[in-house]
C-alpha cells in the first residue's frame, strides 16, 4: 500500500470519531432499509426500490446513484440479475462507473499510476453499453444520461459530447437535482470549463428555478468548486482562504439570493439536506452564522462525503462537527 494510501486510511479512521453520517445528505428511509442488503450482496430489493421510482425524476436519481455506490463490488452478480430489464441495466451502469472511479481514486492525476488509469477506464467503457441500452428502453427517463455525464466525465469525450448529453438530459427534466450537479462537475475548470462559466451556469439554475427548489445550490457548489480548486493550487490555509472567499460581499449576495428562493417555497425534495450544507457551509465561513445556524440545524449528523467540509478540511466529519459546536447545535 503506498504512503498515500496509509495516509488516507488514517484520516478516514479518525472522520469516524466524529459520528456524523458521510454519505447521507439525502431522505429516503426505504433506501435506507436497503443498502445494507445490496452491500452484502442481496441485490433484488434494490432493483425492486429503481422499479418503483419509475416517473419520480428525482427519487430514482438518487435511488440509482446510492444503489451504484453500494453495489460496486457486485457487477458481475448485476449483470446476471439485469439481464434486458432496463432498471437492471440503468443500476449497471451507474454502478461500473462507481466501481470504475474506485479503482481510479480520488488522487489527482499526477498520483495516480498507469496501471491503475487502463483499468479505470477498461471498468469505465463497460457502463456505456448498459446506459444507453436504458436510455432507448426508457425515452422519457433522465436518469441515464445523468449517469453518462460521469461517464464522458472519465473517457474525456470532450465538451460537444459532455453538451450533447446534457441536453438530452434536460429536455426529459429541465431541474433534475443530480442531473445539475453532474453538469457543473463537468464545467469546473479542472474539466472542461472555467470558473466564469461555471459561475453564469450557476446563476441561471437560480433565474429558472422553481421556488422552492434546491437546485438553486449549485450557486454555492460552484463557489466551493472554485475556491476549492484555490486551497488545491497554494499553500494558503483554507480556512483563510474559505472565509476571504466567502467574506466577499458580491458572493454573498449571490448566495442570499439563491437561498432566499429555495426557502421561500414549501417543496419537499429528497436532496434537501444537500442543500442545506452547500449553503449552510458556505454562510458558516462568510461570517453569516445566523444563517448557517439555521440551515444546518435541519441537516443533523447527516453530512455529505466529499464537498462542502472537504474544501475545509481532509477531515470532513471532523470539521462539520466542530462548526456544529460553534454554532451551538451539538
């Protein structure tokens, strides 16, 4: 195992001290039921739970995306089980991109090794085929090509690619929440964008939003992205960094704003508590801690695995838990 590796193994041991739930910035308690099973390897009633989100765009987004972490390890059992179905062959793919991206690491490209990069992207090809297979047994589904956002995302094919998925996305669910996040990964700077146009992305999810909506977060996701990307490029500490950034008046206002329409209406939403991080996080570190204190007290223990606290910290459950204590909501 390399040093990094070792590294990487202590951290996540001592995020777990911290006993918040990484992973779990979602609201689904039968998903909850369910990925234990799909772990050890009992893969129906997760086929089962994708069948019976079938015309609920985000539910079944999200139901995917987990049910693709937790059977990562178990391709070849899905495959078997997917056969011509178009759910089966929906979790397939989605879960040889998770499988893909595990072998591939969370390294920047300098540190991960030529071996591991052939076997990523041999893994990663492999979920074409079942995706798209879903997406013609399926017209209307979004879903699919949400996943092959991630899937261009690691065969770099390019932006007309990444372009054309994402209208094909859209025109099936024009505020699909996951579908947003995919695209903005694939406009950050470090793939194939800039900040400028992940910012104007960001501010037009906002203008066509409907209240009440959280996608209205991907204004603070595409600050975190940029401001993350800064910490990744110097040797500023990033807590300085993350309260310069998000101290500057014209980011705030942008994040009021988009807070302000969201809160405004009353629209369940499985990714709320997602939201609630992204913006709660950012007001945290802008110094506008009535905010955060409201926002991130209805999100608990649960937490999201990688950003906002992983700008923060390589501790992320370590890091919100201390904000939760300056707030005073232990």
């Amino acid at each position: 195992m390399s040093l990094i590796r070792v590294i990487r193994a202590v951290l996540d041991l001592l995020d777990k001290t911290s006993r918040m739930r990484l992973g779990r910035s979602w609201d689904d308690p039968a998903l909850e039921q369910v990925l234990p099973r799909v772990k050890a390897g009992r893969l129906e009633p997760g086929l089962e739970l994708i069948n019976q989100a079938r015309g609920d765009n985000e539910l079944r987004a999200l139901r995917v995306e987990q049910l693709a972490i937790a059977g990562a390890s178990h391709t070849e059992a899905l495959g078997r089980l997917a056969g011509d179905d178009a759910d089966g062959l929906l979790w397939l793919g989605a879960a040889r991109i998770e499988q893909a991206w595990a072998i591939r690491g969370a390294f920047r490209a300098p540190y991960v090794g030529e071996e591991r990069f052939v076997r990523f992207w041999e893994v990663l090809s492999s979920a074409a085929g079942p995706l798209e297979q879903a997406a013609e047994a399926l017209p209307d589904d979004p879903v699919p090509w949400d996943r092959l956002q991630w899937h261009g995302v690691g065969m770099q094919s390019g932006r007309n690619e990444l372009d054309r998925i994402w209208t094909e996305l859209t025109a099936r669910d024009p505020h699909l929440y996951i579908g947003h996040y995919s695209r903005a990964q694939a406009l950050c700077a470090k793939w194939y964008g800039s900040d400028e146009e992940l910012l104007a992305f960001a501010r037009g999810v906002t203008a066509s939003a409907r209240a009440g909506d959280p996608v209205t977060a991907m204004v603070p996701l595409a600050h975190f992205e940029i401001v993350w990307n800064e910490i990744n490029g110097t040797e500023q500490p990033a807590q300085d960094a993350l309260e310069a950034y998000f101290g500057n008046s014209d980011v705030a206002d942008s994040l009021t704003e988009a807070a302000d329409k969201w809160r405004d209406g009353n629209r369940p939403h499985p990714r709320a508590v997602d939201a609630m991080h992204l913006f709660g996080a950012a007001f945290y570190f802008g110094g506008h801690l009535t905010r955060a204190q409201r926002l991130l007290a209805g999100a608990g223990r649960r937490m999201p695995e990688i950003l906002p606290w992983s700008a923060a910290s390589l501790t992320p459950g370590r890091r919100y838990a201390r904000a939760r204590r300056n707030l005073g909501l232990s």
